[in-house]
C-alpha cells in the first residue's frame, strides 16, 4: 500500500471565499474512498486540485509522486476524472467523442471504444451526443474515465442521473477497478448507496475535513446509539418492559415490538438484561447507525474528532 | 504534437458536422462568382484583364467577409467550451493548455484555408471556363490575394481568441468581437480620411501614414493586395497611394504575422493563467 495521492494542509481561496481550509489526507493504492459534504463543501476544488487544473493557495497536492500543476503530465495519463455535470461537443458521435479522448492519452481507440460497451452505452454509441439523455451521457463520461486503465479514478457526482440499474453496473466497474489496485475517489450525495461500497469515508464541511475514516470508525468515534429492535411476546400494555434501565430511550413501536436506542457501551449489557429476564424475546434486529445519521452527527459537531 | 493534431482534427470535424465548412465556402463562392461575372461586364473583352478586375473586387470583399467570419468562429473557442462544461473535462487529460489553443487555431485556420481556396478558386475556374486567358503574372496576384486573404483570416482568428480567452461570458465575446470588427474594418478608415483631411498634408507624414497603416490589419492586407502588383493597383485606383507609400511587400507581411501571433501569445498567457 503506497500514496496514490497526497493532499498536506491544503487551502483554497477564490477572492474572499475560502473554499478548501487547510485539508490533509493520503489515499492508497486500491482504497474505495468516498468524499461526502453539501454543496460548497470543499468537494469539486479538492478533485480539480488532484488534476492540477487549480493550484492551492498554500500546501500542498501530489499525485502518483508528481504535482499535478507543474505541467508534467505523465501523471495525468493514468488518471481518469468524471466531472460533475460532464458536457461533451454536441456534434460528435459517442463513438468519436471517445476515440477523441483516447488519442489524447494515447492509449489504443480501439481497447477504449470497447469501454462504450462495458458502460452499456451500446447502439447509442453511434448516435450524436446531443440526442443523449441525462443517463447517456454520464455513461460516456464514465467510459472517457477508464481510458487506460487508470491508476487513480476521481468522480464527482457519478451516479446522479442514473437508473438503478446502471447504478449497479457502475459500481461493479468501479470495485473491480479498485480490486486491481486503483485509487478511486467519488463524490456523492446517495449516502445509501455508498454506505456498502466505500472502504472509507471523508466528510467535509465548509472547507474543512471533519471526519475521516472507514464506516466503522467512523461508528465509533461518533458514538451514536445502535437501535436494537425487540419482539417481546409479554409486552406490558404501556410503558417500558421490566427489566429496561430507567434511562433508556425507547419506542413502542406496535403491541410486540419495541425499539431501545442503545449507546455503544450499552449494547451488549442491555441484550443481557433482555433475554436473562425470562421474558420471551421472539427476534431482534440491530440497526447501527446509517450514513446520513453519521454525516449528520458529524455536521453538527463540526470540529475535527481528533 | 499528437496532441496538438488530435484537436486541430476535432475541430476540423466539428466544423464539418455543424456545417461551417459547408456555410463559409458556400458564402464565399457564391459572393466570389456573383462578382466575377458582374465586374466582368463593365470591362468587357477589351484592355483590361479580367483577372486583375477580380482580384480588386475579391480583396475588396475579403477584407470585410473573412475577418468576419474568422471571429464567429473564434470568438467561441475558449470562452465557449468554458461555459458549456468541455474544457474542464479536456483540461484533465495530458494536454497543456497551449496545445490546446494552437490545436484550435490550426483546425480553424484549415477550415478557413479550405473555404476560401475552394471559394476564390471558384471564381477563377469560371473566369477559365468563360474564355479569360491569364498570365503568370495575373496568376500570382491571385494566388497571394488567396494567401493574404488566409493569413487575413489568420489575424482575426488570433484576435477572436484573444477576445475568448479574457472574457467571461459568450454574450461578451460576440459583442467585442463584432465591436472589433466595425472599428478595424469601417471606423478605422473613415477615422483616418477625416485625418487626412482636416490635416491638410501639415503634420501628417507619409511616415506616420505608413504606420498608421500597419496598425490596422485590414489596412495592411488592402495595400499588399491593391497595390503589390503593378496592374492590379492600375485598377484599384491606388497607383498614387503605392507610389508614395513607403511599404514594401515584406513589411506588409511582417505586420500581418505580427498581427497574428502578438494576439495568439496574448490569447496563451490569458488562457494558462485562467482557473476553471
């Protein structure tokens, strides 16, 4: 595992906005890292970063062992990016646009027109760009970016305006992608969706990075309850079960079922206070927190956890 | 260098697709052959050649058409792709941005190229076919006043991008470009016959005349071709002005190259020092 890509104390300004404010994280060889954060957040100026379209005000990018702004660009040929709301020239073909940009990588047209397939852009290929739907043209913009083989994938927004079923298909190029030992980094908003796939998690706020780490630390560091959901077969008709702590929080969700909020510390005491009551608890359904309560948590705390 | 082919080609093909190619040879043929046969009326079989006659109406036409159409098309090139979203994408490949820029200017001046050779040529096949017999020297007018007019088209191409790539806007672009194009073309001249005249010969020098010339492209151009060869300016009515005027053939030339690349290295920094 080595750095693919090295961000040190990055800051951006444009004018008086400060964009990015002091950021530093490595990514590695094969990690599926996903950048989270609201509009505005610091997201789309970290990636043009990466490419060195923008240079950082202070600190600073390394990508592949190079700086992406110096102008040497055999960096840039093994790297595939997928801008958020990627445009293409309307007068070409699908086909065209591709060879396009095969050339200027120099890799072979004809290994990246078999890319239109793996994207399933298929017949459309020999359509004009601008009869492409929403969905089309991202498949496209998806199929520009593996060009080559890439050793480092940045993708902003990839799946917005995709059908679940393309959805699908993505994430499948994108994992065996990192499988092989590319770095990729996507930018999202379908927290959900990324929740199974991404190997880490980065949450921005506002320019700065306020959380960083797998979904499991992440689970940690936040500290936000497990819901354990019991079905109890001698529920009380009101109220909480005997043998629940009186703090607890709790919710009775039906005449059998009943919801406990658990603190991580908690979770196993309270299990064992559930099934050693003789009560007859029937099943039981651990909801650790989900993304979007992370990302929520971790907005409201806005300060670094470290 | 790859690099730089493989956009002058995209953009060769881009203009075919959206008919410019198609538009701006049709334009100009059709202009180039109502001409021929109108300005071959007056003159009839005597005398005058009618090929030198051409020349004059043709360079004449250039001068306002060509850099017209060379700043439609350039006046887009940076400022467009911008805001339609494609430079962020192509700027992420292996590709410097000068690449980028000279890779357009070649695609677009071959487009150019191509649209007034076939065009002009045009001219001249009709003029072969309605029994007109050329000289050499008749020949080599034409053949610089093609020339000129490319290199002509050269000038606005560079100054089109220019415009392109310190503006904000499209809407900003069109408007400087079209404000360029009647002050270089119409005001610049009427500006500097008012000169002349209220001057009277008293301070104005053929010096100052000469140079004030050159700092007009369009000028520069109507003088290499009214007056460099001997029995075109017979018929341009501008046998005086080449008389006196101090500017050889290679100094009209050295203007018009420096008129295309001032603008284009312009056009280079502007665009490598602008965030996306």
């Amino acid at each position: 595992m080595s750095a693919t890509v090295h961000v040190a104390d990055v800051v951006k300004h444009y004018g008086q906005v400060e964009a990015v404010k002091g950021v530093s994280f490595d990514l590695a060889d094969g990690e599926m890292v996903a950048l989270i954060g609201h509009n505005g957040a610091g997201k789309t100026t970290l990636m043009k970063m990466m490419l060195g379209l923008i240079r950082p005000t202070r600190g600073a990018v390394a990508v592949l062992g190079g700086n992406p702004a110096a102008g040497e660009f055999s960096a840039r040929r093994q790297l595939g990016y997928l801008p958020e709301n990627v445009a293409f020239d309307a007068a070409l073909t699908g086909r065209e646009t591709q060879a396009f940009y095969a050339r200027l990588k120099r890799e072979p047209v004809n290994d990246a027109l078999a890319l239109l397939d793996v994207v399933g852009l298929g017949e459309a290929a020999r359509r004009r760009v601008n009869t492409y739907s929403k969905g089309m043209r991202q498949r496209l913009g998806l199929a520009q970016a593996l060009i080559g083989r890439p050793r480092v994938l940045l993708l902003d927004e990839p799946t917005t305006g995709l059908d679940p079923e393309l959805r699908q298909t993505f994430y499948e190029v994108i994992q065996r992608l990192a499988a092989e030992g590319t770095t990729v980094l996507l930018s999202s908003h379908a927290l959900t969706e990324l929740e199974e796939r991404a190997g880490r998690v980065i949450i921005m706020n506002r320019g700065l990075k306020v959380a960083d780490g797998t979904l499991d630390e992440l689970r940690r560091l936040a500290r936000l309850p497990t819901r354990i959901r019991l079905k109890v077969a001698e529920l009380p008709p009101s109220g909480p079960p005997a043998w629940l702590p009186a703090a607890a929080t709790y919710r009775r969700i039906n005449g059998h079922i009943v919801e406990i909020d658990a603190a991580p510390d908690d979770k196993i005491d309270l299990l064992h206070r559930a099934t050693a009551d003789g009560s007859a608890v029937q099943d039981l359904e651990l909801i650790p927190p989900n993304l979007d309560e992370l990302y929520a948590h971790f907005l409201r705390h806005a300060e670094p956890p470290q | 260098m790859t690099g730089l082919i493989t956009i002058a080609a995209k953009e060769i093909q881009q203009a075919i697709r959206n008919r410019w190619v198609l538009a701006a040879t049709l334009l100009l043929a059709g202009l180039a052959l109502s001409l021929t046969f109108l300005g071959s009326a007056p003159t009839g079989t005597v005398g005058a050649r009618a090929l030198d006659v051409v020349i004059v109406s043709l360079s004449s036409l250039t001068i306002f058409l060509i850099p017209l159409i060379a700043l439609l098309i350039a006046h887009d090139a940076i400022v467009g792709d911008m805001e339609r979203g494609t430079m962020l994408l192509l700027l992420s490949y292996p590709i410097a941005r000068w690449q980028v820029l000279l890779g357009k200017f070649l695609g677009h001046l071959a487009v150019l190229a191509f649209a007034t050779c076939l065009g002009y040529g045009a001219a001249a096949v009709a003029l072969l076919i309605g029994g007109s017999s050329f000289d050499a020297e008749g020949l080599a007018a034409f053949a610089a006043m093609i020339g000129s007019s490319v290199l002509l088209g050269a000038v606005f191409v560079a100054i089109g991008y220019l415009v392109s790539a310190v503006v904000r806007d499209r809407g900003t672009a069109a408007g400087l470009c079209i404000g360029l194009w009647l002050a270089l073309v119409l005001i610049y001249d009427m500006a500097l016959l008012g000169l002349l005249v209220l001057d009277q010969g008293r301070n104005i020098s053929g010096g100052v005349l000469s140079a004030l010339l050159l700092l007009n492209p369009a000028d520069a151009y109507r003088l290499l071709n009214l007056t460099g060869f001997a029995n075109v300016s017979l018929f341009s009515g501008m046998a005086g002005l080449a008389a006196s005027s101090t500017l050889s053939v290679r100094a009209l030339l050295a203007a018009l190259v420096l008129w295309t690349l001032i603008p284009l290295a312009g056009a280079t920094l502007a665009f490598s020092r602008r965030e996306l």
